[in-house]
C-alpha cells in the first residue's frame, strides 16, 4: 500500500497552518506597534475647565484644538489662561473660567456686566465701582458671585434733619420721609408734626423738620383790684375825707391750656378761672357839712365893694361856676331812655388798659374827654348819654366786666377814680 501522497497532504496542511498564525502574529505585533507609538508620541496637558481639574493626554496642536475636543465653546467675556492659538506642550497648565453674568442697579441705572471674578468686592474692584461707606448694597463683600446675579446699589446723599432744637447733617437712602425717621429711629410723639408730611419723597439738600409739640397747664394768679366807695358823712366837714375802710386786692386764679411747638410757646387759651379771695372795697367818708357864715348888718347894705373885696368876688364867680357845673352832672335831663346802672369809674393807665377805646378815641391825647364803657347789647356804642353826677357823655368803650346794667366812666387820674367808687346812678340814653 502506497502512503506517500496522504502524508504529503498532511505536512502541506500543517505548513499553511503555521504560516497563517505567523502572520496573525505579526499583524497583531504591529497593530500593537502602532498603538503604543501613537500613544507614546502624546502630549500631557493639565486643564481646569471652569473650575473642574482634570489631565489629558492629546496630540491636538493649539489650546483651542484641545478646548474644540472637549466641546468647550470659549466666548470672549470668558476667562483662558492661554490664547487659543498656542502650542501645545508637554505638561502645559490651561485654565478656563466661562464669564457669569451681572445686572448692576446704580439707583435707577442698570448695567449688565460679564466676570469671572469669584466675589462681589472683587467684581466691584474689576468694574472700578466705588462703594461709599453711607451707600447701601443688598449682599456682602465676601458672597460669591452667581450667574444671573442682580446687585442692587442705593446712593446715599445729604440733607438737613432738625429734630425739635437740633439740627444736623446726615446722610440717608431713604426714598421718603417716614422712611428716613425709620432709618435715624426717630419717634413721634401724637402731637409731633412733621415738614414736609411723612408720604414726600425726600431730596439731596432738603430740609426735613421734626416738630415736637406737647400741651401743657400753665396757672396764673392775677390780683384783683379793689373798689374805692365813697359815702357822704354829714358830721365831716365838706372838702375832707376820711377812710373808713382799707381797700384790699383780691386773688383770682387762671389756668391755661398752653401748646408749645419745639419749646416755643405759640398758643394759649383760657381754660379755667377761680377767684381765691375776693377784694375788699375802700370805703371813704367824704364830709358835707357846711358852715354858714352870718353877714353882721351895716348902715348900708347898698355900699360899694372895695377893690379888697375883689378876691372875694373872684372865688364866689368860681364857686358860682363849680355849682353850675355840678348842676349840669345832676339835672336830668328831658327825653331818653332812663335806666338805672351800677358805676364805676376808670382811667387810660388801668390795668389791661391801651388808651385808647374801642371806638378809637385816644384818651391819653384827651384826659378830659367824656367817654363811658357799656356793654353794646345795652346801650349801643356812639350813643350819647346823660349820666347822674357825671353830665353828658360819649358810650365810646367797652371793657372785659361791663355786662348787663354796669357803667364804667374816664376820669383823668387814679385818685379821682378811686374817690368815685362804686355806687347806682341813673344814666339816659339820648340817641
């Protein structure tokens, strides 16, 4: 049997075997080859990609091809260490910080910015913004800034703040003026006013007043003057006098509702009145007597007057005067409304008195002018009157007492006012 061809068939078969897995072998080796020298010739670059570290191994030629591989799309607010057209090398270092967007509101104007400064004192260093101490911004110097950030930024400015006496400068962000007594903690009392009202705007260089008002009780003793009363006493001789009384001041007590703005009295109003002791009247006894004098009888009643008698008929003229005068005061005269009053008497220098009356006649310019004060409800101011004792006058004055039935009469001087006293007379009302 011939066994030759079958072991050649074999030996053919293993040979195309062996060779297939050689070039298998070889295939791989130089794949394997290529890889290790494709990866060896790479280039180490160390990156921060917006804060996040990580090291790659590239074979790009610039910063921007090995940003391009990553998929970082760089704008030009963005931070990058390196322009994008550098080299790449061996163990380079690249930063890139991608821009955050700022909205600044300068009292009413807005900026937006693009930064990559890591807090808002340094975006406000970088942006050469100039934060006063007085000024007020809504975050902190050492936040962080965020994207979409919206700073807010209130000018302060000057204006004048007087609170009740004091007054001062100061510097404020307040829109309005509650506002600014809110940020000053100024309080208002419930009679405090303020200028201008509390809902105004507040401006650079007004002047915004704090007004303390307070209500106060103010009490006032006043005196009381006495009356002086005048009585005829027949056992006197006439022309003296003689008191029979002292005359006594009174005490009256007022109270007053005072309103006081900043310590300054500006309004007051009587309230109250309370008499604590009433006066006492000065009572005078005025003598009446009279001494006739007895003519001795002569040979002749018809003889002439001596010129040493001249004296004599000079002082009887006066007194023929004086009684034609006092009949003048006391003869009533025909016609009018009679009534009977209560009457005092006055001068321009009493108390509470201008000198001059309430129909304007000057009484100082005229100290013998005849003018009495009613009350107008009784007898009519310019009314021309008649009154007992006192002749014909003028009802040209009023006074704070004179009510009803009551009189009072202008004598030149205190003393004849005080001789006048008080008594009842009867007065007509001519017209």
């Amino acid at each position: 049997m011939n066994t030759t061809p079958k072991k050649s068939f074999i030996f053919s078969s293993m040979t195309r075997k062996k060779l297939g897995i050689l070039i298998a072998s070889f295939i791989v080796f130089s794949a394997t080859l290529s890889v290790l020298t494709y990866e060896g010739t790479k280039k180490t670059v160390a990156l921060s990609i917006d804060g996040e570290e990580m090291t790659v191994k590239t074979h790009a030629n610039t910063v921007g091809d090995i940003l391009d591989e990553l998929e970082v799309a760089v704008k030009d607010t963005d931070y990058l260490s390196h322009p994008m057209e550098t080299p790449v090398k061996n163990d380079l270092n690249v930063v890139w910080e991608k821009a955050k967007q700022v909205a600044v509101k300068d009292d009413d104007e807005e900026t937006v910015y693009w930064t990559t400064a890591k807090t808002v004192d340094e975006f406000l260093d970088e942006e050469k913004i100039d934060i006063n101490e007085h000024d007020e911004i809504d975050f902190s110097m050492q936040d962080e800034i965020q994207d979409q950030l919206q700073l807010n930024i209130d000018r302060a400015f000057l204006l004048t703040l007087q609170n009740g006496k004091k007054k001062e400068e100061v510097w404020t962000t307040s829109t309005t003026v509650a506002d600014l007594l809110k940020q000053h903690d100024i309080k208002l009392g419930d009679l405090d006013r303020v200028e201008p009202n509390l809902k105004e705007d507040v401006e650079p260089k007004s002047v915004v007043k704090v007004i303390r008002v307070e209500k106060v009780t103010d009490v006032v003793e006043e005196p009381i003057e006495y009356a002086l009363v005048t009585k005829k006493d027949s056992s006197l001789m006439e022309g003296t006098e003689e008191v029979v009384q002292d005359g006594k001041e009174g005490l009256l007590k007022k109270e007053y509702e005072v309103i006081k703005e900043n310590g300054k009295e500006v309004k007051r109003k009587l309230v109250a009145e309370k008499t604590v002791s009433d006066s006492q009247d000065k009572i005078v006894a005025v003598g009446t007597k009279v001494l006739v004098a007895q003519v001795s009888r002569g040979k002749s009643n018809t003889a002439s007057t001596s010129n040493d008698d001249a004296p004599n008929k000079g002082a009887a003229q006066e007194a023929s005067t004086q009684e034609a005068s006092t009949q003048e005061a006391s003869a009533a005269p025909q016609g009018g409304n009679e009534i009977t009053m209560s009457a005092t008497a006055y001068t321009a220098s009493c108390n509470g008195c201008s000198g001059v009356t309430a129909t304007g006649i000057n009484l100082n310019s005229n100290p013998n002018a005849k003018v009495v004060a009613v009350d107008p409800s009784v007898i009519p101011l310019g009314s021309k009157v008649w009154v007992e004792g006192y002749g014909y006058a003028i009802a040209g004055d009023t006074g704070g007492a004179i009510k009803g039935n009551r009189i009072d009469l202008f004598v030149p001087s205190k003393d004849q006012a005080y001789r006048f006293g008080r008594k009842n007379v009867k007065v007509r009302v001519l017209n």
